[in-house]
C-alpha cells in the first residue's frame, strides 16, 4: 500500500509493517487483526512462519520456485520490503517492470496460497544500497532523514537510532503511527524494534534470539520479524555460517515462550545485481548461509531440518493458539524447563488422561555442555544439549532441535569458495562442464584516465562525492594541476624523500594517479590517506579517483554521510612549505566512458573501438574486456569464476550482475569445525580464511540466450580474464545419517491409523530421505553402510558392525530416481549386530537427467 505525497513526489509510507493478505484472485482482503495472543486470520488464531525474500534480489523467472520452496519448507508468509530507490530512481519517474514488479510477486505469493507481510518501509535498511533511499531525496530542501521532519516522514526499524534525534524522534514515532492508522488499510500495523511504540501498533523484535522478547503491552502478541538465520559478508571478510541446530533451538524457543509470529531475515537471500548492494563494502552476494541459496537452490540440511521444526510446531498450533495467558510453567532442573500448553492444567506427574485432547509441550535444556534426563508426564526423556523437544500431544517427541536427520547437499560451487578457473589457452572462455567446450577471441578497449571528455567541468574547491555524481555512478574524478621548480627537484634529490598527498579522510576507494600513473590506493570508511609521489619539473596532472562501493543502509543522519573525501587535502614535502589544494581549481568527471558509452550494451558494441586482446598487454588496469559465450546446456543455474580478476564490475546481454572485487579474508578467525551450542554471534563458525571472500557471481539464467552471450567486464587493477571461467551451479554430492532410534517421519502424525489410534508413534521406522535437485537423478551410491558407521559426508568408512546388502538395497531404492524414502530398520536391512543401535549412512552422487540419459535407458 503505497501513497505519494502531493506535489512533492515523495512516497508518503510509514515506519510500519504492514500485514497484508493476498488472494490467488486480485487482492481480496481476510479479515486480519489481533489479540494478545496471535493475529487473528478470519478470527481465528494463527501461528505463522515466515520467509523473507526480497522480489529485486531475484528475476521474476525464479519468483515462483522460490515462493514453492518456501511454501514447501513450511511458510505461511513471505515477506518483503519495498525498494524505494529501485522504484524511483530519478525523482518523478518510477519502475515497476522486470525485478522490480511488486504486483506481479505479490500475485504470486497469492497463487500459492501464502500471505504477504510487507514492510512498506520505505526505509529499508536491509545491506541495500543507500538504506533503500534513492539519493535524489538528499537535495530535498531543508530536508533531513528519519526525525519528524515534514519533507522526510518515512520510516523503519527506528528504536536503534531514535535517541540520537531526541524530542523529535519520538515525536516522529507518534506521527508515524498516527499516519498509518488514518490511511483504513484494514491490518494491522507493525513497528520493528520500537519500544515505545503506540498502543495500536505491535512492536517486534530483530534478532539472533528473540524468546526473551516482550511486547510494549499485554494487549499485543509476540512477533518476531528479523530472526537473523545468517548474516551478510563484507568484501575482505569471512563468510559467516549459522548452524541450523541453533537457528531451529532459537526457533523453538520462541514458540514455546509464547512467540506467534516468526521470519526468517533470509529465507532466500539472493544477489545484489548491479550497484544495489549496500555499504560500505556489502558484497554482491547476498545469499546470507539462508535456508534456500542465492542460485534458488536448497541447503541443507538448514532447509530440510527447518522444515521438520515447522511441521512439529504446526502439529503443535492447536494447543498454542488455546491458550489465552501463559503456558503452564514447570521447572526440569537448574538450566531446564517446560512450557505446556494444554485446553486445562495438567498434571505433569503422571501421564496425560484420555478426556486431556488438547496438549503439546517443549521441553528445553539451556545447557551449553551437557545432555540431561529430565522426567515429566510419567515419563523419562533425554535432551541433548542446547536444545528443545517438541511433544506435540504432551506424551512423544516429535523432533529436537539437535536431532538433524535432513540430508546434507555439497555442491558444484558454494557461495564465496575458492576460485576453480583452470589455465586456459589464451583467448577462451573456460566452462565447467563434462563435454560441453566454448571458446572465442578476448576484445579490449582502455578507459582514459582524467577528465577528458564532454561531462567535465570544473570548480573551486573539493564538491562532495554523490552532490556531483547524484549515484549514477561509483566512480568521480578529481583533476588539478601542480607546477614544481628545479628547486623543490633539487630539494628532494638532497634530502632523499618524496612529496606526498595528504587527505584527512576518505571513503570507500580512492585511487591517485600522477601524470597518468598510479601511485597508490586506498580503501576504508573514512580513513586518512597519506601518499607519497614521484612528481616531475613543470606541470603535473593530479588525478584523484573517488569510488563509492555501495553507499551507507544503517544508522543516523545518512544524508549527511556522503562520500568523497573529507577536510583538507594537502601536499606536503615542498621546498616553501605544504600547498593546500582544498580550494584549488579542480576538474570533475562523473563516471567512466565506458559506462556513458554503454559498451555492455549488445546493441552499442559496433560504436566502441575493440581491439583483439594481445598477451603482451597483461596485466591491464583500467580496461574493458568483452567476450561471448554459449549458454550451458540444461536449467541449472550458472555462475561466473572471477576470481582471476581484480576489482570492477560485469554485465551478461547488459544485464549487471553486480560488482566483483578479490579482496582475501584474514587467515585467522576460521574454527575448523563449529559448535552450535552456545549464543550465536556474526563471528562465530566463520569459514573462508585465506580465500577470496566472493569468487563466483550469479548469471540468472533468464538473462541467457542459447549462444553468443555478451560478457562485459570492467576492470581497474589488472586481473587476468583468460582465466575467467563459467560453471553450472547443483547438488553434486548428498549424504544421509539416520539413526533407528530418530523420530519417525513427521507425516505420520497425519495419518488415520495413527490419528485413531489404530497404531503408536514408536511402531513408526525412521527414514532417510535422499533428493537431487530438479532435473538431477541419483547417479551412483558411492557409500552405504546399516550398522555402526563412522565419519561425516564424504568421509565416512565402515564400522565394526555393517550389514551386507546396504549398498544393493539402498541401490535398488534411489539409483536413477530424482528422490527415494528408505526406511531405517532391521525389517529392511537385517540385524548385523543385535542389542546395538544401528544407524544407516548413505553417499550418493547426483548428475542431470540430460547427463543421464544412457543411464535411464538402463532402468
């Protein structure tokens, strides 16, 4: 629900979010509200699961995969913001096609029977370039952002920073609320981490935990619209991981101390296409270790483990939604406890009578360390550490949170690994593929270093960055000129040093170039640089390069943050003391040739002078490169290997697929394995150390053709581009662990004979569950083993106790199948080895049906 305001051209949005709810017709509305204990849906009380995915950080085209994936994990919801800056990114002209067609996702989430809960924002915060703010609003008159401001008023996520504007912060937070309440949109209004939020708005928690979360009011439910399930990475950083036993502890947590409403910030992360990603320093991906990849693809076992949760706390939602206070409370021991929620107080004693129709349970263990024994309802109960039970009619578990019995996916390329180009002949294009080769001929053309050119112009004094270039381009030029006498030669020559430049603060990259060369770099959020410089007699051209990568998304006064430089810019070292060029005469230009020229565009590439690429010439910083490629055979995603170059930016068909920049995370920080208990931090189970932090960039394969695909890079410090290669993105390797003394599958708590009481829930085998992706089958089982084995995925061996037909049934059940169930009990493999618990492990290998054709000739 988006207003303009009048005149100005200003969406008129409040600091809410706003539950929508979406049909598969055209928007018709349910009945939404609430009580103190849920949203009320039609009037009646729901527990919702959501999923947050962001509709510009994918293509259309993967819209409705991802929606299903969501939907089949368990969510109720998807949720989004809204990008005002990608839907206005000039003032007066708005964009609601391709990546961009809100209308269009929320249609979709309709058409599958889930609902929307929209955070209007428009602030988004969200690692999105500028917050979510498109940076014409910073040349507002008088206009000053997120405090009660009457050319601002816009808002989200507020509580952290309202202190920082003082009485008029809070006097925004009523406004606000004011304002959403008089536009009749009929749902119910919702401000994010905003304690002081009005009683006729729900305040939530964003979090890594948020079971200790409160609202403002009793009269309110518990929400929690940020359950950070990951975390972004920045360029040079680690990549962080969360272990999805604590993401589903945390989960479980909520829900069994009274929490009704919880996302998932990211259940699909997606990519940061073009200059979208935020700052300083977010990196393109923006796949954030969520449930479902940044190529669309499931990891697991976070998808699949999650899914159980949310089949266990469904199973759960009658009991919950029936009480109106809080659960019954009962203490298990010094770091245990249990939270029932039951139609009438039970006694936890003994075990439940029959006439006791309506009761689930969470039973939760907090210790770090230990696992426990804890009795309750007549019965004995082991919890390992750091997790939760859910008992789902106060009597059999149905799932813990440590228990992970979800398959594990390894595949062909993970977000942020190693660089895999392999050394090519010069002039081709590499692609991992098995049987599938392209190669054409390296163009290249050099972008002219300064001010040349017809958008130039020149001023007194330093302009700051985004004033001049308004975020049309990371890239401004800062041009001067400096006379140096025989004198100041001399002088150096006789006291064996060298001028410098010297500017006070800096940010995110400068790039200084003296008579055309460089002469040093610097990158960091507003950091001084002093750089020394080989400066000739006469005239000499300074040429400071400003690069924005990606502007600031978090905190107070963004519209003063800016870019550039700031303070004095000096050189120092001369004879007759420093000169001080801050207000000196400089030429400006805004951007690269290159970019005004188009020449990512397909239809610009007869205006642009290419030349063929000559070995002799590399390294090249500062150059254009161009290539053409076919598209791999199949539907399964394709990433792009750019972890030969430098830093700068590429396009596919004039599609930008984002920025790339090789920066290598520390060595140190990474723990070779990670241990979910314990509270999660951004820092802890990092991976990466020593590596590139991105090598492999998302190429959506809507953006392809069959063949002579246009690849565009631009590159600044000279990376190699005959080592730029393509690979397709699957599931290569999944693995299974299943104890037969795991939970049974939780459909079974659906089915009639159980639901009778025809049969119990311990009659019940576990199963395995094996899946490829779509398209893919089970190729080969490389490893099979009922018994006592030993190891993890990829690594594991036989143990002392092994049945014999393992490999041949598990054969029989998965080979040349795109997924199998198989049951993990003596009845399927035999007893090898009596009054021992077995478990069943599985290695299989999967390729795509095109790949197997042969192999399906055969079954």
């Amino acid at each position: 629900m988006l207003g303009f305001r009048s005149g100005q051209g200003l969406f008129a949005v409040a600091v809410a979010v706003q539950l929508a709810v979406v049909s598969a017709a055209f928007f018709e509305p349910f009945n939404v509200s609430y009580d103190h204990r849920a949203l009320l849906i039609s009037g009646k009380r729901r527990m919702l699961i959501s999923a947050g995915i962001h509709y510009p950080r994918a293509t259309p085209e993967m819209w409705p995969g991802l929606i299903a994936k969501s939907k089949e994990g368990g969510a109720d919801v998807i949720q989004t913001y809204v990008f005002w800056n990608g839907h206005e990114p000039t003032r007066g002209q708005y964009d609601f096609k391709g990546r961009y067609d809100i209308v269009k996702f929320a249609k979709l989430i309709g058409s599958q029977g889930l609902y929307l809960h929209l955070r209007i924002g428009p602030y988004a915060c969200a690692e999105w370039n500028f917050g979510g703010f498109p940076v014409w609003l910073r040349d507002i008159p008088g206009i000053e952002f997120r405090t009660n401001n009457e050319p601002f008023k816009i808002e989200n996520e507020y509580g952290n920073i309202e202190g920082q504007y003082g009485q008029g912060g809070k006097e925004y937070v009523r406004w606000a609320a004011k304002m959403a309440l008089g536009l009749g949109a009929g749902v119910p209004w919702v401000m994010c981490k905003q304690t002081d939020a009005p009683e006729t708005i729900i305040d939530s928690c964003n979090a890594f935990y948020c079971d200790g979360f409160r609202p403002n009011s009793y009269k309110k439910p518990a929400f929690w619209t940020e359950d950070w399930n990951g975390w972004y990475a920045s360029w040079g950083g680690r990549l962080p991981h969360r272990p999805v036993r604590d993401n589903a502890f945390a989960v479980a947590r909520f829900f069994q101390r009274g929490g009704s409403f919880q996302n998932y910030y990211m259940f699909f992360g997606g990519t940061n296409f073009g200059r979208t990603a935020g700052g300083p320093f977010q990196i393109t991906s923006y796949d954030y270790d969520a449930p479902i990849d940044e190529y669309g693809l499931l990891t697991q076992p976070k998808w699949g483990h999650l899914k159980d949760l949310h089949a266990a706390i469904k199973l759960c939602e009658p009991a919950l939604v029936v009480v109106n206070d809080s659960p019954q409370y009962v203490k298990l021991g010094p770091m245990q406890e249990a939270h029932i929620y039951s139609s009438e107080r039970v006694d936890t004693n003994r075990s439940l009578s029959e006439s006791t129709s309506i009761c689930s349970a969470f039973l939760a263990n907090i210790d770090e360390h230990k696992s426990v024994t804890v009795k309750i309802f007549g019965e004995v109960y082991s919890l390992p550490p750091w997790s939760v039970s859910i008992l789902p009619n106060c009597k059999n578990v149905a799932f813990n949170t440590a228990k992970v019995g979800s398959q594990v996916s390894i595949k062909t390329v993970e977000s942020g690994s190693p660089s895999r180009s392999n050394k090519t002949e010069p002039g081709e294009l590499l692609l991992h593929n098995e049987g599938f080769f392209i190669s054409s001929t390296w163009m290249t053309l050099k972008e002219s270093i300064g001010a040349s050119g017809n958008n130039s112009f020149t001023a007194h004094g330093i302009l700051e960055h985004l004033n001049v270039t308004k975020d049309t381009s990371d890239y401004l030029w800062y041009i001067t000129r400096i006379n140096v006498s025989d004198e100041d030669i001399a002088f150096w020559e006789e006291m064996d040093f060298l001028p410098s430049l010297t500017i006070n603060k800096t940010r995110d990259v400068v790039r200084v170039f003296v008579n055309g060369h460089l002469s040093g770099s610097k990158f960091g959020n507003w950091v001084p640089l002093k750089q020394p410089l080989h400066l000739v007699q006469g005239c000499n051209e300074l040429v400071l390069l400003s690069e924005t990568v990606g502007l600031q998304n978090y905190g107070a006064f963004l519209e003063k943050d800016g870019a550039g430089f700031r303070g004095q810019i000096k050189l120092s070292g001369f004879k007759n003391g420093d000169i001080d060029l801050s207000n000196s005469l400089w030429t400006y230009r805004v951007g690269l040739k290159g970019e005004f020229a188009e020449l990512y565009a397909p239809d610009k590439q007869k205006n642009a002078d290419w030349t063929d690429l000559k070995l002799a010439s590399l390294p090249s910083a500062f150059t254009w490169y161009k290539n053409t490629f076919d598209a791999p055979e199949g539907d399964d995603p394709v990433a792009l290997d750019l972890g030969s170059m430098g830093k700068g930016q590429a396009w596919v068909n004039g599609h930008s697929i984002g920025r790339y920049w090789s920066l290598i995370a520390p060595e140190t920080g990474c723990s070779k394995s990670c241990n979910y208990r314990g509270a999660y931090n951004e820092k802890k189970c990092t991976t990466n150390c020593g590596l590139p932090t991105q090598s492999w960039y998302h190429i959506p394969r809507a953006w392809l053709q069959p063949s002579n695909n246009l690849l565009v890079i631009f590159e600044e410090t000279g990376g190699n581009p005959l080592n730029i290669s393509l690979s397709v993105h699957s599931t290569k390797t999944i693995c299974g662990k299943v104890s037969e003394t795991h939970y049974p599958p939780l459909s079974t708590w659906y089915h009639p004979d159980f639901i009778n009481g025809k049969i119990s829930i311990n009659e019940v085998a576990p199963q395995m569950h094996l899946q490829c992706d779509d398209g893919h089958m089970i190729s080969a089982v490389k490893f099979a083993s009922y018994g006592t084995p030993h190891g993890s995925c990829q690594n594991y061996s036989l143990g002392k106790c092994h049945a014999s037909t393992s490999l041949s049934l598990v054969m029989k059940a998965c080979q040349g199948k795109n997924n199998c169930t198989i049951n993990v009990s003596n009845t399927i493999f035999g007893d090898p080895c009596r009054r021992t618990v077995k478990t069943l492990a599985v290695e299989a290998e999967c390729a795509s049906v095109t790949d197997n054709k042969m192999l399906l000739g055969s079954w």
